[in-house]
C-alpha cells in the first residue's frame, strides 16, 4: 500500500507574502499588488514543486492601515485566478467568496465558468463573513452568527443545484442536425429558502471535474456542520498538534455522522515559514521584518507578557537580553493562547525578547524560522501525527519565499515520502483524492 502522502496550498496574500512590511524588503515589487505578473509567475513555481493547489483567502473590506502596510488580499480573487489559469495546466485555483454578501447564482457562476476554463481545478471556499466592515461596504448590519449560517446553508445548496441544473449530457453539438444542445436536460432548479432563492438554470456544461470543490473555513459547531455535510476541503489555523488533531477528528466524525467518507474531507493547517541557510540567516529575515515597524514593537512586547504571565514593558526592560533569572521564575504559559507554551520554551531557552518575537510566537499560524531541514521537521511531526491531512503555507516574502520553498523544502519532503513526485491527474479532485460530484448532495 502507497504510503499516505501531505497535500500542500499556497497561501497568496497580496502579492508580498505573509507580513505586511514584506513590500520593504530588498527585491520586492513594491507594485505587486497590481501586477498580476507576479501572481501567475508565484503560481507556476508552486506547480514547478507540485503543489496540489494556490489558495486566496478574501474579506470584502479594509480594515487595515494602508499608511505603513499593504492590503491584506488580492484586488479580485476571481480575477487574479483567471489570469493564473491561463498560464498553469495542474495546479488547482481555490477562492473565498462570502455566502453572506453574494447571491448564490452569481458565485454559482462565477466558480463554474472558471471550472470549465481551467478544465476542472476550481474550488471555492465558502465562509460567512463576520467583519462588520464587510457588512458596511453592502449597506447592511451584520447578520448574527446564527442567521449567517443559516444563510451559509442555503447559498450552498442552491450553488450546487445550480452547477448541476446542465446535466453531463445535455450538450449535443449535432451540427448536422442543428441541435446545440437538449433543452429537457437543461431545467430550472425552482429553489427558495428564508434568505436566498433562484429560479436556474445555470448555462454552463459540467468541467472534467464535474463542478468545483468546496472548501470552508469557519470554526465551532456552525463550522463543523458546515464543512461536515459540504466542504471537501478545509483551511484550519490550529497553533499546537493536539488542537490541530482534535479539529481535525471533529471534521471527520461530522462527516461520517451526515453519511459521508471521513477520507473525503482533507485539513490544510496554516503554516508561516522564513527560509536561511541556517538558523540564524531564517531569524534575521523576520527581525529586518520587524524592524521596517518598530512602532508596533511596544504593544508586541506588551501581548508577549500576557501569553507568559509578566507586566513586560520596552520601558521595563531590555528586549535585546534575554529575561533576567528571577522574572522567569514567574512566568507561566497563558492557558487562554495556545501559543503561549510556545512563547515560554523560547524564553526559557534564553533567546531575547527580540528574538522570541522573530519567531512568530504571536502570529497568526505557527512559524518556523531556520533552514529547509527544519521546515520540513515541521511539517513532517505535524503530518505523521494526525494533526492535519495537508498545509495551507504562507511564505514571510513571496518574492523569494515561494521558490525557496519549492527548491529546498519539497524535495525533502519527497525524499523521506511525505509528498508526491507527480500530480495524481489534471483536475483538483483527482490531486486531492475526493470524489467527483455533480450537482447537490441530498445529506
């Protein structure tokens, strides 16, 4: 039996990578938020190292402070994956699209038609927004969280009813008989709930694939229903092992309980790496990183102190020295932040205040700063251990990030058969190992 192997997605931020200041570094596009260039040229690397897909998370608003940073995400989504997926051939094309601010025949077919283009390697990942920025830029309140899933609920059934309203033989093309295609298999879907309805159909033929994968992102028991009884995918942001293992059973046993293969649902942990050739050369990325903001170093300092139970302060001590022996002597982990153990090895270890925070104990998803072999030390604990059934990875600088990755972390990760040499076949179903599907499932 073939060894089970890791699925990786690259994560595309904004064309910069995973930190704002990543415009400021040294061969950076400052521009790279309008040059779609650089989205294609990112995704053919990540196919280069065989990436199973490129993922492009998306919030319909800014709520970030564009004076020292850049814009969380792409300009459009859809359209910065149109424009990848006229210059790749495998690698899959997966975007986030509110179920909250969007009607469903429009993501219906949007993803459809983008499915058809790229000959079958389309997923969308379908998350309920819950920024009241997002709700603002519609001219609406934001829904409670209840309703949003609620909506959630709707809007998929209704896209998938949707994606199947042509059915797989429908389209005749008899040009001697003068029949493009047969109407009878081409009916209205007549859906209506207490948010969305649509009439259909939906005008477009199935892909190789039949129609897009489904992913979700969303936690807690919505969540777990949501992804349970729909998402083939999920993008998850565990900070330890045993929350990434615990969510990712939850995932699968809400599968299994709606009648569904726990297999055919996959876990993507979020993943952040900085790449040197040594330790050393990895921390110095992220600390020239900082530098670009030393603004925001106090209330780092100051988040730091909550995670390991001390009044830290830039004004109370030296962040460039390790904590004195009697301050640590006081320091426990926070059991509120998961990745406040994480925090307190770092610290017991003797590395500065500085450098603890080079290492990414306060960001988003877990960080590993250091060489290849380390990343995929990284990679290879959490996969063999249950904790995920694949990585959503963010590079610190796409630049260079991307290609680093893909030219010193993935053959290692071959070489010890945790990731595949050659892509399993041409559409994202076959590269995640799900099952086709066509129009709506009744579970």
């Amino acid at each position: 039996m073939k060894r089970k192997e890791m699925q990786l997605a690259l994560q595309m931020v904004s064309g910069y990578g995973a930190e704002f200041s990543a415009w400021r570094m040294p061969g950076t596009d400052p521009a790279a938020y309008t040059n779609t260039d650089s989205y294609v040229e990112r995704a053919k690397i990540a196919e280069k190292g065989k990436f199973q897909m490129i993922f492009i998370a998306d919030t319909p608003a800014l709520y970030n402070d564009l004076g020292p940073q850049t814009p969380m995400f792409p300009m459009d989504p859809m359209l910065a994956l149109m424009a990848v997926a006229r210059e790749t051939e495998h690698i899959g094309l997966v975007a986030t699209l509110s179920t909250t601010f969007n009607y469903p025949y429009n993501i219906a077919r949007q993803f459809k038609a983008l499915d058809v283009i790229s000959h079958g390697r389309v997923g969308w990942n379908a998350v309920t927004s819950s920024h009241p920025l997002a709700a603002a830029n519609f001219g609406a309140q934001l829904a409670s969280r209840k309703e949003r899933y609620e909506m959630a609920h709707e809007s998929i059934q209704i896209v998938q009813a949707l994606w199947g309203s042509w059915k797989p033989d429908a389209w005749t093309l008899d040009v001697d008989a003068g029949k493009f295609a047969d109407m009878d298999k081409i009916q209205p879907i007549n859906l209506k709930g207490q948010y969305y309805a649509s009439r259909g159909p939906l005008p477009i033929p199935p892909s190789e694939q039949g129609q897009p994968v489904i992913f979700q992102a969303g936690g807690g028991d919505e969540g777990l229903e949501l992804a349970g009884r729909y998402a083939s995918g999920v993008y998850a942001n565990p900070y330890d092992i045993e929350s990434a293992r615990e969510h990712r059973q939850a995932l699968r046993q809400s599968a299994a309980r709606l009648g569904r293969n726990p297999d055919d649902i996959k876990m993507y942990a979020g993943f952040m790496f900085s790449i040197g050739a040594t330790e050393e050369e990895g921390l110095e990325r992220r600390r020239q990183l900082m530098s670009f903001n030393p603004e925001e170093i106090p209330s780092r300092v100051s988040y730091l102190g909550t995670m390991v139970g001390l009044p830290l302060s830039v004004n109370t001590v030296d962040i460039d020295q390790p904590l004195e022996a009697e301050m640590l002597k006081k320091t426990y982990a926070n059991p509120m932040d998961p990745r406040s153990a994480r925090a307190l090895q770092l610290l017991k270890q003797g590395l500065s205040i500085r450098d603890v925070l080079a290492h990414g104990v306060i960001n988003y998803h877990p960080v590993v700063a250091g060489t290849p072999v380390q990343v995929a030390d990284f990679l290879e604990e959490w996969f063999l251990a249950g904790a995920c059934d694949g990585f959503s990875v963010v590079p610190d600088i796409a630049y260079d990030g991307v290609a680093d990755f893909v030219n010193l972390v993935v053959p290692i990760l071959q070489e010890r058969g945790l990731f595949h040499k050659e892509y399993e076949g041409n559409t994202l179903r076959e590269n995640m190992g799900v099952p086709y599907q066509y129009g709506r499932l009744e579970n």
